[in-house]
C-alpha cells in the first residue's frame, strides 16, 4: 500500500498552488465562515471519481476549488503540501482524504503519471481554445482524453516525449491562452464538480482518461507541439530592444535616402549606440 504508514499532518498545512494561480489570503482561525456541505454519502461524485483513477494507476489527491472574488477567477489548491509526494493509489487513503476534505475535488499528479497536457483556456483575453484548433489545422491530432473543463477550456491530455527531458510547466512559444501542465504541475481531474456545480466532464467521443490510461492507449504528446512547447519565447525585454534597434536603423536608411550627408562630428563620434540594453 502506498505512502500510508504515515499520514501527512494538516494542522500547519499551507494550501499549496497550481503555476498560474495567485495564493489567496488566509483566513484568520478565528474568522466566522458557513459550515460546507456534508457530502452525502463517503462514494460521492468526487471521490469516486477519485477511486475509478486510482484503480487505474492515476496517483490522485484532494484538491480545493475556490472562487477569488478580487481576482473574478477560480483558485485551485492541493488539500495540503507535499502533495506530489502525498498522491497515490492506495484507496483506504483515498478514502480518509475525502472523509476529511468532503467538498475536495480529485486531482492528478501529473509527473507520477508520465502524462502532459495541453490546457487551452477561456478566463477572458485569448480564446485558447480557438487558439488551439488553429494551431493544429493541417496536422493528424491522434485521439486521446479529452476534458472538457468547468471553465469552458479543454484538457488535451498525452503521454511525455519519449526522449528528451519531460516537460513542466513552461508553455515555451505556444499561443496566448493554451498553458502546459507537466511533470511538477496537476490538474483536476475528470469528475470533480466546481462549487457552482459545473462539472468537469470527458468530451463526447473522447476515451475515457481512467481506460485509456489502464490500457496504455494514451498517445504520445506529438512532435511539433513539443518542439513548440520547447522552444523558448523571447523575453519582453529582447523584443523591445529588437524593435527600438529595428527603428533606428530604418531612420538611418531614411536619411541616407534623403541625401543628407553626415557631419564630421557624427561620422567621428566615438559615442556608443545605445539601444534598449544593447550598446552598439
């Protein structure tokens, strides 16, 4: 059985959060709040849910969805830390989780499964996953799990490279609105509920991630999206300097267009070009 000769101590436990998350502020012990629903039975949605990965070799653990009302987006945090240690399969400790944690949603430990996924979104801004079907017109997807996220976004879910470093969290060049979660990140799993009762549910026709995964049928992670993933987007920084060095050399074509010639002290100046953070 796994990881349960000791159980993890929750009194000083700091919710732990996902990359794109900003931690909200804790609540005071003694800070009046409303007594959550009592699941009704130990077999709930959630933890069944939690039960059916498990038994397919998904290392799951209990994870918090919370509404953030300042930041108008949904949070979601691990029960407790070390959850990457913590996630297993074993179902009596899958059991005591939710017995403590009721209301949690399943989650999956990503780097425990060998798995990535493509999580393009729709929080406002970019629609990712509009962003995503463009990003694929001419390439042969193979089928694999599907998510359709409480959100609106999708959970494109594959197996890591089988060469090469796995890959994380970093989204590398892929465009605005599509993150990555990899070895070191997590997802909610395939049904969990949100507060508000949207469920995150398998997209019609997609296998089912628990089959799929017990049957080794998930696909690898194809090459041009890792390639994509893998290559490194220049930095803010990099991109103004190009652009102000871009400028300055078309106002030097401009007026060397125009015929004006230079004068003795430019053409003789020893004063660097500085450009952004490039001296020239």
């Amino acid at each position: 059985m796994e990881n349960s000769s000791k159980f993890p101590e929750f009194d000083d436990a700091k919710p732990q959060i996902d990359h794109e998350d900003t931690p909200a502020p804790r609540e005071s012990a003694n800070a009046e709040r409303p007594e959550p629903p009592v699941a009704e039975t130990p077999e709930s949605q959630p933890v069944a849910a939690a039960l059916r990965l498990a038994e397919a070799g998904i290392r799951v653990f209990p994870a918090t969805i919370s509404y953030d009302v300042k930041a108008a987006s949904w949070r979601k945090r691990p029960c407790f830390p070390e959850w990457q240690k913590w996630a297993t399969t074993d179902s009596a400790m899958i059991k005591k989780w939710w017995s403590l944690f009721p209301n949690a949603a399943p989650a999956i430990a990503l780097g425990k499964a060998n798995l990535v996924v493509i999580d393009p979104d729709r929080h406002g801004g970019s629609d990712g996953v509009a962003s995503f079907a463009k990003l694929i017109e001419g390439h042969d997807l193979p089928i694999g799990p599907i998510v359709d996220t409480a959100g609106g976004g999708k959970h494109h879910i594959f197996r890591q490279p089988e060469n090469g470093e796995p890959l994380g969290n970093g989204r590398g060049d892929l465009p605005d609105g599509i993150d990555v979660r990899g070895n070191g990140g997590f997802i909610i799993a395939v049904g969990a509920v949100r507060p508000d009762g949207v469920a995150y549910e398998s997209e019609a026709g997609s296998p089912d991630l628990a089959e799929a995964f017990r049957n080794g049928s998930i696909p690898v992670l194809p090459e041009f999206l890792e390639s994509v993933i893998r290559t490194r987007r220049p930095s803010a920084s990099a991109t103004k300097t190009q652009d102000a060095g871009r400028d300055v050399l078309q106002r030097c074509g401009k007026t060397l267009m125009q015929g004006r010639p230079w004068t003795d002290a430019q053409r003789n100046s020893r004063t660097p070009l500085k450009v952004g953070a490039t001296t020239f």
